[in-house]
C-alpha cells in the first residue's frame, strides 16, 4: 500500500446454532524501516533506523438472547510497538438491541487496555 504500510488479516466465524457464533481473526501490521531523525540536532538523520509494527489476536463469541438483543464479547491480545514504546490491550465487551422504531438501535461497548513501556 502506500508508504510501504504492509497489513495482514485472517478471519473466520463458525455459528453453533442456537449456542451463538466463535470467531478467530489475526492482523499484522508493519511500516518497515525508517530513518530515526531528530529534530534540530541532526537534520540529515543519525543513520539510525526503526520500525513499528502492531499485531492482534482475537477470540470471540456472540449470541442473540432474544431476537431483539444481542450480546458478544472479545478476548483480544493487541501489541503495538514503536521505537521504544509498547501497548498491550485485552478485553472487550457488547450488547446490541435492536428497537422496534425505525430501525433504531442502541449499543453499549466496555473496552480495557493496559498500557506498558518498557
């Protein structure tokens, strides 16, 4: 793509009938090389290279417990690395209902991430 941004997804979803659905995905995500250059010091560069790169994991699981209300939830596994810095992230969480005016629906999210430099 451009600016040599590489992304890679793989995904499935198996339904379990009345038991609700369980799907897997993988996504990398990598920008290749880059000149470290900080600013007003070294304008040309220091000849020091870096890259940055993100991966996730997910597992999930969603089920309608009505035919109005849906419920689902992923454990996902995320790392971001760029330079020196590190993000990892873990869980989240989602109801769907679906109302009877005009196609309104209400969704609720809850989302943790935990955050770590090293």
């Amino acid at each position: 793509m451009f600016a040599d941004i590489n992304v890679d997804f793989f995904g499935v979803v198996l339904p379990f009938g009345s038991y609700g659905n369980v799907g897997i995905s993988v996504t990398a995500m990598n920008v290749g090389d880059m000149a470290r250059k900080p600013p007003n010091f070294y304008p040309e560069g220091t000849g020091e290279m870096f890259s940055a790169n993100s991966y996730a994991f997910t597992l999930t699981y969603a089920r309608y417990i009505t035919s109005d209300f849906a419920v689902g939830a992923n454990v996902k596994y995320v790392r971001e690395n760029i330079i020196t810095l590190t993000q990892r992230g873990w869980l989240r969480y989602g109801t769907v209902f679906k109302t009877p005016f005009y196609g309104v629906r209400f969704a609720r999210a809850l989302q943790t991430m935990v955050r770590k430099c090293r």
